[in-house]
C-alpha cells in the first residue's frame, strides 16, 4: 500500500523533473506526460491567474519547464478588446510552446450585460468553448440563453467564505441545476474547504455540473486558511483524485498557487509534481 511518505518521495521526484528540465523524448510534440495517463480523462493545466505578475512569454517558458500544456486564459495576457490578429498572434505564441489555451476567465460581469455579452463574444472570437465567470445571481437566466445560443458552457467561480455571492459549490449549483446544461461551475476546491465543505464529496454530488477545477491545498478548512503547495495542505489529494476517477470527470485540472504569486515557479512546480505521483501511485 502506498503511504503518505511514498506519495511525497514521487511528487519531488516530478519537482525535480519540471525543474530540471525533461529529456529530449519528453519534448517532442505529443509526448506529453499528461498525455500518457492510462485512461484518466482529465489533464493538468494551470489557471492563468496565477502568473499575473508575468507576462505571457515568462509564463510560457515556466508551463515548459513543469511540461504542463493547457493554460486557462486570463485578460492581462489576451485583453477582451483584442483584435482578431493579435488573437491569432496569442494562439501562434501558445502553440510554439505546445499549449493550448482551453477556456478564458474568470471575468467578472456584475456592473451590466453589456459585459455579459462581451465575454461571450470574447470567447468565441478566442475560440474556447468555456468561460469561466462570476456574474450577479439576477442575469444567470440571460446568461443562460447566451450559453444556449453560443453552445459555449459558462462556469461560475466560488471564492470562499468572504464570497457573498458564491462561497462554495452548492451555492453554486442550487442557482443552476434547472438552468441549461451549459451553466455549472468552476469549482475552487481549495476555497471550497475554506468555507467549511467536503471538496471530495461536492466532487461526487456536483460533477455532472462540474466544468473546470482549480487545483490548489490549503492550510486550513477556515476562512484563514492559506493556499499551499498540493500535498501540504488539508486536503486529501489522494482521495480526490479517486473520485475524479469514480465520476469519470473530463475537464482540466488547473493549478492555482497564490502562495507566492511573484515566484510561483517552485510551488507550481512541486504541485505538478505531486499530483503526477499520486496519479502514478494509485493508477
């Protein structure tokens, strides 16, 4: 049976691979280690907030060297008000480094529709089929209809007990399990736990609903809880991934570290890590 200690000894061994750099058969195009998984149908990805100190080019060059290739837009790096050409300019520029920008957000749109709308067209000029958003509670039937006539699916962030909105899944889904299938959520497990909830068990109950992860442990399962590196935290990383598996959830994982977001390589790095020893471990 794999321990805690085995599942430690595996991730700073990713550690060391992301910060070492990967071999030659590692950087041909298709070789991701995210690609060879066995029948797991999620994939690791970083939430692009978490490089909001960086430019693009900076950020690209850390998801190389953690060999992570699916990147969840932000608008400091691609603006809402982005020509077609320097769209097709961004997506070149991910490319070269073998990513691939998945959805866009999370954009705020709590002052009109007209932001509402402007990330729809937004997303589809972009190209993805998810935003992830945090909308007032009174437009979610209008968000609705655009997810419906853009067959783009919208995913509502929840940010933890300061939230007043959105604190944690279920608050999410009570508002939009009789809404289109394309309303669900992006569920921040790591605030999750912060508002005092069960990440694993909201996994089982809300996954169908589920469109994107943001990946994080934290400190504690209160508001003072803190963001930590993956395997230091509260969390059972373990046995959430057992019920990724069990739900058979397709979406991304998205690494989100706000511990030191102005050197974020190393947590990210030891994050990446060791969510690929424990999928190892327990494959």
């Amino acid at each position: 049976m794999e321990t805690r200690k085995t599942f430690i000894q595996k991730g700073l061994l990713g550690v060391s691979a992301a910060m070492m750099g990967f071999s030659e058969a590692w950087a041909r195009p298709g070789n991701s280690l995210d690609s060879m998984r066995g029948d797991d149908r999620f994939a690791l990805g970083i939430a692009g907030y978490s490089f909001v100190h960086f430019g693009l080019d900076e950020s690209l060059a850390m998801m190389k060297r953690m060999d992570v290739r699916y990147l969840c837009i932000k608008d400091f790096h691609l603006p809402l008000t982005s020509t077609d050409a320097e769209i097709k300019a961004f997506h070149e520029k991910l490319a070269a480094s073998g990513v691939t920008g998945y959805a866009v957000g999370p954009i705020y749109m709590t002052k009109s529709k007209t932001e509402i709308d402007n990330a729809f067209e937004y997303a589809k000029r972009v190209g993805v089929k998810l935003i992830v958003g945090i909308p007032n509670k009174e437009d979610l039937a209008y968000i609705a209809d655009k997810a419906k006539a853009y067959d783009i699916r919208y995913a509502i962030h929840n940010h933890g007990p300061e939230d007043k909105l959105y604190p944690n899944a279920t608050s999410i889904f009570d508002l939009v399990k009789n809404l289109d299938e394309r309303m669900g959520l992006c569920f921040d497990m790591g605030h999750n736990m912060r508002d005092g909830q069960d990440p694993i068990g909201d996994l089982k109950r809300y996954h169908r609903r589920i469109f994107d992860i943001h990946l994080k442990n934290v400190t504690a399962a209160t508001k003072d809880g803190k963001t930590c590196e993956l395997g230091r935290g509260v969390i059972n990383i373990p046995e959430f991934v057992k019920m990724l598996r069990k739900v058979g959830y397709d979406g991304k994982c998205s690494l989100e570290f706000e511990k030191d977001m102005k050197d974020p390589l190393a947590g990210l790095a030891e994050s990446a890590g060791y969510f690929r020893g424990v999928l190892d471990a327990s494959a």
